[in-house]
C-alpha cells in the first residue's frame, strides 16, 4: 500500500498543488477582481460626485438664471415704469403747455370781449345821443315845418287880404275913374 499509497498521494499531492495554484490562481483573480471592483466603485464614487457636483452646477445656473430672469423682469417693469412715467410726464408737460396756451387764448379773447363790449358801449351810447339828436332835429324840423305851413298860411292869407285889397283898390280906382270920367 504504500506504492499504492504513495502513488495516489501523489496523485493527491498533484491535485492538491493543481488546486492550491487554482486557489491561488483564483485568489489572485480574486485579488484582480476586487482592485477591479475598488476601481469602479472608485470610479463609481467619483462619477457619483462628478454627478452630484453638476447637478449642483445645474441648480446653481438654474437658481442663478431665475435670479437673473427675476433681476430682468423687475429692470425692465422699472424701465416700462420709467418709460411710463416718462410718457405721463411728456404728457402732462404737454398738457400744462396746451393749457397755457389757451389760458392765454382765454385771456386774450377776454380781453378782446372788454374791448368790444366797451366800443360797444360806446357805440351804444353814440347811438343814443344821435338818436336824442335825431329826435330833438326831428321835433326841430317838425318845428320849422309847421312854422312853413304857419308862414305859407299867414302869406295866403295875407295875399289874399292884398287880393282882395287889391280888387278893391281897383273897384275903387275903376269906380273912381268911372266917377271922374263921369263928372268931366
């Protein structure tokens, strides 16, 4: 037994080493295998925090974009308050100008309105003392016309009475003519 024993011990021995270089074959493996894994749980690790770190980035860009959007939008409601105020102001001192304008205008047709009224006045008052005038020439010329009719009546009659003195003188004359012939 023991050629036998030898033999197979040997045998054993062989495989025993065979596997011993397996196992050390394969802790080696083993070994690779876990620098492996470490790496890329490593890498892994890494890409996590390369991840997480963008992701940081992203949010920061985003909440610094928002910032900036926000920022913007109140600049340019400041500007479009501003460019409104602007347009009120335009228009106001547009306004005030326009006003002034005709404030003026007002004033000046007031004035005008005075002045009118007070040559109106005074053409009222011119037209009330030559009406008076008319009215006293009228009654004077009303006057004289019937002192004309009066004289033109007084000088009828009184031609007539020298008509009628006058045929009488001529009755007279003819008759004392007539009477003279007569006693001659």
């Amino acid at each position: 037994m023991t050629d036998k024993f030898l033999a197979d011990r040997n045998i054993l021995d062989g495989q025993l080493r065979a596997a011993r270089n397996r196992l050390a074959d394969a802790e080696k493996e083993l070994a690779e295998a876990q620098r492996e894994n470490d790496r890329i749980l490593f890498e892994k690790t890494n890409k996590e925090n390369e991840v997480d770190r963008w992701k940081q980035r992203y949010e920061d860009l985003e909440k610094a974009s928002q910032n900036r959007l926000e920022d913007l939008a109140k600049r340019l409601e400041k500007q479009k308050k501003s460019d409104i105020d602007a347009e009120i102001n335009n228009v106001k001192r547009d306004f005030e100008r326009e006003k002034e304008k005709i404030e003026f205008e007002m004033r000046d047709l007031k004035h005008q309105l005075e002045e009118a009224n007070r040559k109106a006045e005074i053409l009222a008052n011119e037209i009330d003392r030559l009406s008076q005038i008319s009215v006293e020439k009228a009654n004077e010329a009303e006057n004289w016309k019937n002192k004309c009719i009066g004289q033109e009546r007084n000088a009828q009659a009184r031609l007539e009475e020298l008509r009628v003195e006058l045929e009488m003188e001529q009755r007279n004359a003819l008759v004392c003519s007539n009477t003279s012939i007569i006693i001659f």
